[in-house]
C-alpha cells in the first residue's frame, strides 16, 4: 500500500477512481501557497514543542529546497497522490526521510487546502485590484482628453441628448470603482486564517493558531473550526465580484464594438489590438472586446457552478468541495487578462470627433432643451413638450434639424421664441446647460476627473 492514507485498505485503488477523484491536474497551482502554510505550520509545532525544534528545522529546509525546485521548474506530480498537499509531502518524505511525516501532525488536508485557497486569492485579489487601478487611469486619460468631444447620448439606442465623450467614459470609470471597493472590502473575509481547525474539530495538540496567522500575515482566525473548514464563501464573493465586474466591461466591450462599425465610426481601436479576415481583406475586427464580452458568461458560470456544489452540503468538509478550485482559478485567469488587455486597447484607440460632431448635428438631441427653453419663459413643462413634439414633427417632414428652421416659424408655434433659441440649440450649450451635480456640463465633467484623480491616488496609498 504506497498511499498516504493507506493502512485500513485492502486494495489498491480503482484506476479510474485514482484519475477521477485526483485534483494534482489542477492544485499544483497552489505549490508555493502549500508550501508556505507547511512551513509556518512546522515552525509553530516546533516552537510549541509539539516535535523537537531540530525536526522542525530539517523539515523546514526540506520545504524550502522543494519550493526552490518547483520555482526553478518543477518537480514531478502523481496522480497517485491525489493532490497537491499529498504530492509534496511525498516529496518531502523522499527528500528528508520519515521525519518529513511529522509535518502532518495537528493539522488535516481539510485545514489544509482552505489555507491554501484564502492564500492564493488573497495574493491575486491584490494584483486585481491593482491592475483594476490601471484600467480607470485609462479610462481617466481619454476622459480628459475629451471633456469637450460632444456626442449623441443614447437611451433605447435612440439619440437621445447631446454628452461629453469624457462624461460617458468616466461612467464606467465609476463602476469599475465600485468593482475595485468590493475587491477591497473582500480583503476582510479572505485574510481569515482556517489552519489549526483540523479536519473539522480542532486537534489534541496545545497549536497556537494565532502563532500561524502571524506568521503567514493572516488579519485573523476563523473561531468555529466547522466554519473554518467549510467556508467557501470568500470564494463565491470573489466569482460574484468578479461577475459584476465582467458585466461592466462587457457592456464597454458592446460599447467599443459598436462605436468602431462603419455605421457609427466613433473610435477607431489600434491596429494591435484588432484582427482581420481570412477571405475578407478590407476587414479589421474588433475580435479583443468581442471576446471580453464573451468571457464574461465564464464568469457567470463559474459563479453559479459553485453555489450549485455547495447549495446542499452537510457540514463539514465533503469531496464535492474539491469542485472549488477549476472555477475559480479560470476567473482568476480570465479577468486577470481582461483587465491586463483593456488598459492599453482604452490607452490607444483613437476618438473620431468629426463623426462624433456630425452626428451630433444631424439629428433632434437638442430638443429637449428647446422645452425647456420654453418652460423657462413660463410655459408649462408638458405644453412645451407638445409644442416642440410638433415642430419636430415639421422638421422631419421638411428634411432639416431644429437648428435650419427659420424664426417666423417659432414664432408662429409660440410667441415665448426669441432670437437666442439658435443659441441654446447648439450641441456645446446643449451640453454646457446640463450643469446639476454629476451632469454632463463641461465645467461638470472636469470636476468629476478631479474627484476620480484623488480617489485612484487615494485607492495607490491604501492598497
Ligand atoms: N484535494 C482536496 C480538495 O481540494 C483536499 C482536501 C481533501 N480532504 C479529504 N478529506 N479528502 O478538496
């Protein structure tokens, strides 16, 4: 019997049971993770004087040649030792001798792997954040570069008021925001240290658990050790933020695609960051947003896979719970190159003010303010909405914009018309009157940027 676990079995192990319940395919992406929770585990057994201190040590530099081997390239994993954990306690074995057996004593593989996992997450949920950082400086770029390019805004993908390119930018500048709090805020579940719960009940050993979250920079314990071993929730808020956060690039994605079609014309993406066609050779595709916003329904699915697992399992620890890692390391690999993708394509793609200009001339956004043109003068709002209704309803039908009417024909809907309607009608004072707090107005949109500026520094220094 050559297993870890072998001594009350008979029988070798089912090949097939053998490949089907190893997760070693996977897990080994936890090597260094495991590696660092065995060596802060060993040092707190020998200064307890749970094994001798010189066991301690020998195990300790056995751990640190293997972790030395596995940065340097690797070493060999078996399916026949299932995962991670028993892999390298193997190898430990083989390097140092029976001594390496002690390493295992006060703790379980169920205490064992929630380490690992709150240790990964907690080293990546730091890289996301950052290069989370990194998408809004972009975003706040071309924002100030274009706090004056006026484009229709849109509602039902109807024009329907003139913005600054800048305002609607900065409008995902504060999801991602929101996205980059929750990431933080997450930082209080995922730096809980479950080691010392055992398999489930703690362990007759006198560990001192405080000595090991010390030791691996853990803010805290868990206090229930059922808890510690069955908590998967840090994960599930990771998937969750993590979805929420493709949901908003995705709908940037949606954004880019559209903006670089011929029809719309908006922006042009760089030339690095778009593909062509095998057959089609005037064609250059947005295939980088289009994937972004496919991605996104991995991440959903990973979401929903694992509430799925963990929606009807007795406490404690059960192997479904193993179902935990391939999820979460693709949302970790998928939003990780998400992210790392869209601060250069937001970086480098170039804005078409003529086209954004032109559209913005050639249709009726500007009607609104003509009402409320009109209100100002002491017609009621909803009359002014039906006197303007008509006149565009005229314009239409005589092919011109509302700027083209002549002033006898104002005149003739209402005697409220004077000559500085022409004024108010054009797309920059259109935009300029839209002065409430958190408007689209110029003066507006620049100190939203201040206010985004500080709080990215403010998030650099917090981080
Ligand atoms: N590979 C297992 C997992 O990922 C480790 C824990 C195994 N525990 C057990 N009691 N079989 O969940």
């Amino acid at each position: 019997m050559s297993k870890l676990w072998g001594g009350r079995f008979t029988k070798d192990t089912n090949e097939l049971v053998e490949e089907f319940t190893a997760s070693i395919e996977f897990d080994q992406q936890l090597a260094i993770e495991d590696i660092e929770g065995s060596l802060a585990h060993v040092q707190m057994l020998g200064e307890c004087n749970i094994i001798s201190s010189e066991d301690a040590d020998v195990i300790q530099r056995g751990l640190y040649k293997l972790k030395n081997k596995i940065e340097l390239g690797g070493i060999e994993y078996s399916v026949a030792n299932e995962d991670i954990h028993m892999n390298i306690e193997k190898h430990l074995i083989d390097e140092i001798g029976p001594i390496g057996g002690k390493l295992h004593t006060g703790r379980s593989r169920n205490d064992q792997v929630a380490t690992d996992m709150h240790l990964f997450l907690k080293r990546k949920t730091v890289e996301l954040i950052s290069l989370v950082d990194d998408v809004q400086q972009a975003i706040l770029n071309q924002a100030k570069a274009n706090v004056e390019t006026i484009l229709p805004g849109y509602t039902h993908l109807q024009r329907a008021q003139p913005i600054s390119f800048g305002h609607h930018l900065m409008a995902y500048f504060w999801m991602l925001e929101r996205d980059k709090e929750r990431l933080i805020d997450s930082m209080k579940r995922i730096d809980v240290l479950p080691l010392g719960a055992g398999a489930l009940a703690g362990t007759t050993f006198s560990i001192n658990r405080e000595r090991v979250a010390e030791l691996l920079g853990f803010d805290s314990i868990y206090p229930n050790s059922i808890d510690a071993v069955s908590d998967r929730d840090f994960i599930l808020e990771f998937l969750s933020i993590s979805s929420i956060m493709m949901t908003h690039i995705s709908r940037l994605s949606e954004e880019m695609v559209i903006w670089s079609s011929e029809e719309f014309n908006f922006i042009e993406l760089d030339d690095s960051f778009c593909t062509g066609s095998s057959i089609m050779p005037q064609k250059k595709n947005p295939d980088v947003p289009e994937l972004l916003r496919a991605k996104t329904g991995r991440t959903y699915g990973n979401l929903i896979g694992l509430l799925t697992v963990l929606k009807g399992l007795p406490l404690a620890y059960n192997k479904d719970m193993q179902e935990d890692k391939e999820g979460m390391f693709d949302t970790v690999k998928t939003v990780e190159g998400t992210l790392k993708l869209l601060a250069p394509m937001i970086d480098s793609m170039t804005v078409n003010h003529n086209s954004m200009k032109k559209a913005v001339t050639e249709d009726y956004s500007n009607a609104t303010d003509l009402a409320d043109y009109l209100v100002t003068k002491g017609m009621p709002f909803r009359e002014a909405h039906a006197v303007i209704g008509q006149i565009v309803l005229q314009a239409i039908q005589e092919k011109k914009y509302l700027l083209d009417i002549e002033y006898a024909v104002y005149r003739g809907y209402s005697d409220l018309f004077e000559e500085d309607l022409y004024d108010v009608l054009k797309p920059e004072n259109v935009v300029a009157a839209r002065d409430s707090t958190g408007g689209t107005a110029q003066k507006q949109v620049r100190k939203q940027i201040e206010l985004a500026e500080t709080k990215i520094l403010k998030k650099k220094e917090t981080v």
